[in-house]
C-alpha cells in the first residue's frame, strides 16, 4: 500500500516537471496532499483551462473539476471526461499522474495537440520508486511508525507537502486575490471545497444506484436526476454571482453588504447602507442612526434574498427584515414587484442588478421607515402570505405602473 509521503513525492515530481510558467502548455499550480490546482492551456488561442483535483481518500481516490469559465464545447468535453474518471472506480487503484496523464491526452486528442508531452516518464519513475508492491502488512506497519515518530500529531501532516512549506505560503496571500478581498476569497474557497464534497456525496450515491441492480433505486434515481442537475446549476451560478459581486464597486465602497445564512449559499442576508441621497428614505436612514428609540444602533436596511434550486430560472424570494418599512410597495415584509415573479423574472438579471433595481423602487415608491415599531422586524411566514395575495390580485388584473400618489 502506498503511503502518505510517496503521494507527497510523487505530487512533487509533478510540481518539478511542469512548474508554473505563464507560457506553458501545462503546468502546476499548486499540489498538496488535499489539492491539485494545474492549468491547460488551449492551443488555439492560449486561454487557460484550469484541471483541479480534490484528494478524497491517500493516496489516488480523486475528484477532478475546473474552475475556468470555459465555451461550451470545451465545457462539454471536460464535463464528459471528468464524470467518467470520476465515476470509474477502477481509478482508485492508478495513481495521481496516470489520472492526470488521461485528462491531457484526452484534450490533446480534443484540440488536435501534439506538443504537449505527457507524464509517461514520470509514472515509469514513479512506479518503481513509489509504487512498490505490497510486501504484506510489516511494510504498511513500517511506514505507519515512521510516520507517528516524525509527525507525533497525524493532524499536522494533513495540509501540505511540507509543514515548513506553510508559512511561506500563508505569507505569499495577499489583501486582495483576484480582485477579491482575503476574507471574501476564503469564504469562496470553503464554499468551493463544500459543493466539491456534496458532488462526491452524489456521485457516490449514483455509483452505489448503479452498481445495486435494485428497480426501486433505479427509479428513485431517475425521478431525483432532474432536481440534482438543478441544483447543480442553481450552485454553479450562485458561486459566480457571489465572486462577481465580491468584486464589484458597489460592494467594495460599502454601498452594501452580503451574509450568508448558516452559511447557506441559497440564503442572503443583504445589508444595504447607502439609497438615492435626494429620497425620503435616505433622511429617514440618517434620522434612525441617531434616534433614541433605535435601541439596537441599527445603521442599514436588512433584506433576505432565498433562492430556490431552479435559479436563476426562477426569481428569489426577496424580503424586507428590518427596520418596518411603509410604502415603497413592500407589504408586510414583501416587495411587491412583476420582476419578482415568474413572469416578469429574466435569468439574465443578476442578482447585484435585481438589488440596485429593488434599491430604485423603494426609493421612486417613497419608502418610508416606521420610527414607531424601529425595533420591530417583519416575519418570513407573513411576508410569504402577503406576496402570494399581491401576485393572485396582480394576475388577474395585471401589472400596471403606481399612480404619482404612491410614487
């Protein structure tokens, strides 16, 4: 069996003979024992395709994805190769850069390359140098002791190649990572490595449906494969919207905020600080701040954006929190507006646009806040009751533009 440290050395023969270089038909970003971050550039015009890998079990059961917003030929193909290297167990038994090797041979094949070499010499190598036969237990005990006396805590041999390889990699992390603040893109990141594992649950599940020759769970498969791949979908462009929004102005200057709720990448809690100085709810957000009966020192508008698994083919369900608003079309919590229903819903609009839409509203329907309930909040089950009401009364009488009374 091989063992933790003949991951590592293999990991590190890759980083050695395809290092990261701006120019390079291949190349490792990074590679440890949790992770491989490797970049595939297309012949054809350079673009960069990124092949990453999470290690789920040491030393060779991988889940392969990429990060790259690809065209949709090429996110085809990688979807095609990458289901079935993940589907395949048969993969658990080769190793890391034979995995790998499969991937490259399969896009040279894909855009007709022949300058990109693979790592055949490697595996030779690495065969015989790391990949030794089993010579029964005494060797895996072997290597087990080995391991307890230089690593007396197994918790610290987890993360990467070398532990004084951290620091320095701790230290390279910047303020801001592709536009994006240090917070915020390790939010990203943890969000990134949940919806990795949830996909290994699933595809897990499926293998274990497939292999079980069971009626039952061939049709339950098959009347849960159209929700999943929702979801899927729903997940991939709300991770998009989010990296999008990280990186926008708008954000950045603190014209609002956005939390996720129990860090649920389905449900936000949207702080916004800042509306059209030149509206009536701009003052009443000023007078709030300093007013003696805002006894939480409340600063913002809290809205609740909950999006559903259809997203973004179906519109959240946005909702004020607090403080109680009047006016402004939001009725018991609920904003009341046709681009909040499936009929006035494009799954063009983002959700950065759908929120400056919702900020205008409230300001051109004269938005008031209510100082006399200021510590009150509006309650989820009465918003929903009262957005159903207004869309019932709006479908059969239609949507029409708010007399000048009512903005």
């Amino acid at each position: 069996m091989r063992s933790l440290q003949s991951l590592k050395e293999e990991l590190r023969a890759l980083e050695q003979h395809f290092p990261k270089r701006t120019n390079a038909p291949f190349s490792i970003v990074s590679a440890s024992v949790d992770d491989i971050t490797s970049i595939y550039r297309d012949p054809t015009n350079q673009r960069s395709i990124s092949i990453c890998c999470k290690i789920l079990e040491v030393p060779n059961k991988c889940l392969w994805y990429t990060e790259s917003d690809n065209r949709d030929d090429v996110q085809e193909q990688l979807t095609t190769i990458f289901d079935e290297l993940n589907s395949n167990t048969s993969n658990e038994t080769r190793s890391v850069t034979l995995q790998l090797e499969s991937i490259i041979e399969r896009l040279n094949g894909f855009f007709n390359a022949s300058n990109l070499p693979l790592p055949s010499h490697l595996t030779t190598n690495l065969t015989s140098r790391v990949e030794p036969e089993d010579s029964g237990v005494d060797q895996e005990e072997e290597d087990d002791d080995d391991e307890t006396e230089q690593h007396p805590n197994p918790d610290q041999d987890q993360c990467s190649l070398d532990d004084d390889e951290k620091v320095p990699q701790t230290e390279q992390l910047t303020e801001d990572i592709d536009g994006i603040s240090l917070e915020n893109w390790q939010l990203l990141q943890s969000l990134k490595y949940k919806r990795i594992n949830e996909a290994a649950q699933r595809n897990h599940e499926k293998i274990y449906a497939n292999n079980n020759n069971n009626n039952t769970s061939t049709k339950r498969e098959s009347a849960s494969s159209s929700s999943l791949t929702s979801s899927v979908q729903a997940t991939d462009r709300l991770m998009k919207e989010l990296r999008e929004i990280f990186r926008s102005q708008a954000y950045k200057k603190g014209d609002f905020t956005i939390e996720l709720v129990d860090e649920s990448l389905y449900e936000w809690n949207v702080k916004l600080y800042h509306v059209d100085k030149d509206s009536k709810l701009y003052a009443d957000l000023e007078e709030m701040k300093t007013s003696e009966k805002n006894l939480d020192k409340l600063d913002h508008i809290l809205l609740n954006f909950t999006f559903s698994d259809n997203y973004p083919f179906a519109p959240p369900f946005v909702r004020v929190i607090r403080p109680i608003i009047t006016g402004g079309h939001v009725y018991s919590g609920a904003i009341c507006m046709e681009l909040l229903t499936r009929q006035g819903w494009s799954s063009a609009y983002s959700v950065e646009s759908l929120l400056f839409q919702i900020v205008a509203t409230l300001c051109k329907a004269d938005a008031r806040i209510d100082f006399n309930s200021l510590n009150e909040t509006f309650s989820l089950q009465r918003a929903q009751q009262a957005f159903r009401h207004i869309t019932n009364v709006h479908e059969k009488s239609g949507w029409y533009t708010a007399p000048k009374a009512d903005g």
